[in-house]
C-alpha cells in the first residue's frame, strides 16, 4: 500500500500540488532545488516531454524616445507531471540548475 507523500517546503511561498509524483526533477517531491529568479509566464507549448514553453512579457525603457517598448522572452522549463498545464494558462516557474542544455527552470505553480 502506498503512503501520500507529503509535498516538501521550497523555500517560496506556493500552494504545492495536491497530486503526488515519482519525478526526481520535481521541487516538492524530488531532490531539485530552487534557487535564483521566480518568473510568471503564460504557457505557449507543451509539445516536449515533461517540458514547457513560457512566454514572459516584460517593459523596457528607451531613452532616446523616453517611452517603453513591449518586449517577450521565452524560456524552457521542466513541468513535472503532477502540476497539469495546457496551452495558455499563467504560471510560476523558478531557475534550478541546469537541466539540459537550454533548461534552467522549473514549473512551481498553477496561477489560478
């Protein structure tokens, strides 16, 4: 019979996930640790295995014309399988160490 795993405290406060997983890059039920920039994003794609795409829009300042331009940034970020995301919802992801060669984050939060 199997036990309910508690999820354990990362350190940033989020609501952990109420499913239970076996995933050692998970920061509540594995051995990843966070650490460095939290980041909220809307997904733009789930396509990769237990992988998402975020899109993270942000305001930079040009002097010259003394107004803000809108700019985007996307970033690749583990999603362990007990945090369920689609396309188009808003969410939490922290930088971990390096995952593979382009992923450095990991999903934390569902926004509601």
């Amino acid at each position: 019979m199997k036990q309910k795993q508690e999820a354990r405290n990362i350190g940033i406060p989020v609501t952990p996930p109420t499913e239970n997983c076996t995933d050692t890059n998970c920061p509540f039920h594995g051995v990843l640790p966070v650490r460095g920039q939290v980041l909220v994003g809307t997904v733009v794609s789930t396509k990769m295995k237990d992988s998402i795409l975020v899109r993270r829009e942000y305001l930079h300042y040009v002097t010259k014309y003394e107004r803000f331009e809108r700019r985007a940034s996307k970033y690749p970020a583990h999603c362990p399988p007990c945090i369920k995301v689609k396309v188009g919802d808003q969410v939490k992801i922290a930088e971990c160490r390096p995952l593979s060669k382009t992923i450095s984050f990991v999903t934390i939060e569902k926004m509601k």
